[in-house]
C-alpha cells in the first residue's frame, strides 16, 4: 500500500531544522506523486541502470531509492517500465542524481520521481554498481536506513524517521 501521507519540507523545516540536513532543490519532479518520503536505500553507479533495475523489482515497502549516477547527462537511470515496477512494488520515491527517459509516461506512474533531467539515452546494462553504501551528492551524504523527505520546496534528510501527522 503507498504512502500517502502529505507533508511539507517547509513545515518539516520549521519543526526539526536543527536535526535535519537540507538540500537546496536542484531536482526536477517527473512522477505523479511530487511529495514522497521513507527510509534510504542507496545506489551508486555510473551509466548502469541494472542495481536500479535489481532494487525497483523488490519491495520497496514505501522506501525511497537514492541513486548516485554522479549528475552524468550520458544516458538515463529510469524509464517508464522501471518506474511501473516501482509503482507496483510500493517505493515511495526515486531520486537519482543522473537522468531519466519516458517523462512523458513517468507523469502518469503514481510514484515519486527526481532526477536532475530527461534524456533518451538508455543506460548499459553490465550489473556494475554498488548498493546499500553511504552515497554523496549537493552537498550530502544519504546513508541507507535514514529517511529522506522530498517535494517541490526541498529535500531533506533526518537520521529518525519524523512525525509529518
């Protein structure tokens, strides 16, 4: 079952600013659902989407998949029947540091997506990558097993999981 809990970065600011560590938003949201959260699992790969493919295709039981693609404009993370799978297997969101492809569908999947953009370009498919390790990006480190909060404001991540009732 999807989360479907509506919170705000900027109230989740407000309240836990001191707590938090906050990304200003370089991300542009492609999926159907713009405000997503759950706990971290990580991803880094260059130009490889088969850890993607691999982690979306299990339960993500309402987490979110942060992908490290080091910002590479070479080809895309994340298509449309990936995001499906997603979608179908209950992961809150996707972030990835990189591209995507299919935008146009992707708007359609109920499922939070941000990349940095779109490209047509799929990705090799070598299964290289790594997976559940701390990652860095803009500025921060999203470690597997903390929570991550994501909307149209922000991205922000807290090492415990907050009250956004």
């Amino acid at each position: 079952m999807k989360n479907i809990t509506k919170f705000k970065t900027a109230d989740l600011c407000d309240l836990y600013s001191e707590n938090l560590i906050i990304l200003h938003q370089q991300f542009k949201s492609y999926g159907k659902t713009d405000s997503f959260c759950g706990q971290i699992v990580t991803i880094k790969c260059l130009n490889d989407n088969s850890k993607v493919r691999e982690a979306v295709n299990t339960n993500g039981c309402n987490k979110v998949l942060v992908v490290d693609g080091n910002a590479s404009t070479e080809c895309a993370l994340l298509g449309d029947m990936l995001a499906e799978a997603a979608c179908k297997n209950n992961w809150s969101g996707i972030i990835i540091n990189g591209c995507i492809r299919d935008s146009d569908v992707i708007a359609n999947i109920d499922v939070g997506v941000f990349a940095l953009s779109s490209i047509p370009i799929k990705s090799v498919k070598k299964d290289i990558g790594d997976t559940n390790i701390d990652i860095s990006f803009m500025g921060a480190t999203f470690r597997p097993g903390e929570f991550i909060y994501a909307d149209l404001d922000g991205v922000i991540i807290s090492k415990t999981e907050l009250d956004v009732r």
